[in-house]
C-alpha cells in the first residue's frame, strides 16, 4: 500500500493527502490495507480515538471495523486531503465543525461534457438507488429517506480531445459540496448531464476518457479551525493523472 503523504500535523490534528486505491476504513468485506490500517501501525497511540463502524455480514454477523480518528471519508479512488484527529477531544472538535458545516472543502473534477454555466449550484436531494445497491441518486426514483444536499460549483476551463470515435468535450469543474453525503459529488454531477469521467459506477455509456482509469475526482483543499482556534487551510498537490491528463489535450 502507497503511504499517505502528511501534509499537516499539529499535537491534535492530522492532514494528509490520500492517494487512489486506498479505502479509508475497511467494510467488512475486503482484506485490502486501508488509511485506518496505516494509522494503527504508525500511530497506535490513536487506536481508541473515534467510533468504530458496524458492518452486517451475509451470515448475520455484526462486524465491528476500527476505525482511528476518522471524522470524514473520501471514495476509495478519490485522492487529496484527509483530515484525521489525533486524539478524543480533537474528535469530538472536528465532528461538531462538520456537523456546523464550517468545514469547507474544495474538489477538483474532470466531467463529460463542456459546462455552459460559468458558476452554478446543485440544490437536489439525494436518497438510494432502486435500481443499485451499491449507488445513491438524485432523481425522483431515488428511494429511502432524501437527505439535503447542496454543491456548488465553477468551470475552470473547456477543452476537447480527438478519438478515433470523434470529438469528445470535458470540462474541469472546481466544486465545493456544503454538505457530505455518500457519493454527493458524483451524484450531482451525473444529475446535471456531467458525470465525471471514468467514474464506472455512475458515468454509464459515457465511460472512460483521457486515459484515466479512476473517476477524475480530487479533493483539493480543506480549511478548518484547530483547537487554539486558527483557521488552517490545507491544499494537496494535483495529482500526476490529472497533471497528465490535462497536459495531453493542453
């Protein structure tokens, strides 16, 4: 497993920046080491921080999944900044400002399609999937309880590549989610007609492009307080695929 990078770190809280591959926390299922399992081996000190999450097996079993100082999750191929407490009182800190929502994250994303709005906001509730288990949506067939979810967002830049199959449009999207829902972005994204690229579980038809093989999806900077009350803000580096990515229709 590729080491997170430790881009901020004071006595309680902890910043890193999260490559593609890498669950946060495991899910019961999979055996694969997730940012969790680094954290018990580089900071065991930190192993009762948090509040571990339950899993319902097939077999009926409750799996109990530790989870250290975790206060936020990032998709398992969504790379950049994760915040992490380092101690209980940090925990408790931290879950209070995103449960204030005064915690304020930036993305970056590369979707289909070229963005006609300069700025927009995506004001759609998102609920589960009737027709997937695995996904969430924001369309009126959504099923279960339909939480609040809000993104906003800005076009950065328009561009085109050439296939064999034609001219294909993308746009790279700065988004900012004043919510955190399960898959928010990707959802909201896909409502809109934009989905991001390479996301296989929601980009459909639309697949692929630009030779990535992961949703283009980068949490790009986060800003919060600590706990002496100083406002930190928090970037992490673009990434090399998206770097790549970009230059080749530059």
């Amino acid at each position: 497993m590729a080491s997170p990078k430790i881009l901020y770190e004071d006595e309680d809280i902890l910043v890193v920046n999260k490559p593609a591959g890498i669950m946060v926390h495991g899910d019961g299922r999979t055996k694969n080491k997730t940012i969790s399992d680094w954290i018990l081996k580089t900071r065991p000190e930190m192993k009762e921080v948090g509040e571990p999450a339950r899993f319902h097996g097939k077999d009926g079993d409750v799996k109990i999944i530790t989870r250290p100082g975790i206060v936020h999750r990032l998709d398992k191929d969504t790379t950049g900044v994760l915040i992490i407490a380092k101690n209980t009182y940090a925990y408790r800190f931290l879950k209070k400002q995103f449960r204030e929502r005064s915690i304020k994250k930036t993305y970056i994303a590369i979707v289909h399609g070229s963005v006609k709005e300069e700025r927009g906001v995506i004001d759609r509730p998102i609920g589960r999937s009737a027709a997937d288990f695995r996904k969430r949506s924001a369309s009126r067939g959504a099923k279960g309880d339909l939480r609040q979810a809000i993104t906003t967002y800005r076009t950065v830049k328009r561009f085109e590549e050439k296939t064999k199959d034609g001219l294909k449009k993308y746009s790279l999207l700065e988004l900012f989610p004043k919510t955190g829902r399960t898959h928010q972005i990707r959802v909201h994204l896909k409502a809109i007609g934009h989905p991001i690229v390479s996301d296989n579980l929601y980009a459909g038809k639309l697949g692929g492009g630009l030779s990535l093989d992961r949703p283009a999806l980068h949490a790009k900077s986060v800003s919060f307080f600590n706990l002496s009350g100083k406002s930190v803000a928090v970037e992490a580096p673009m990434p090399a695929d998206f770097e790549t990515a970009l230059s080749s229709v530059a």
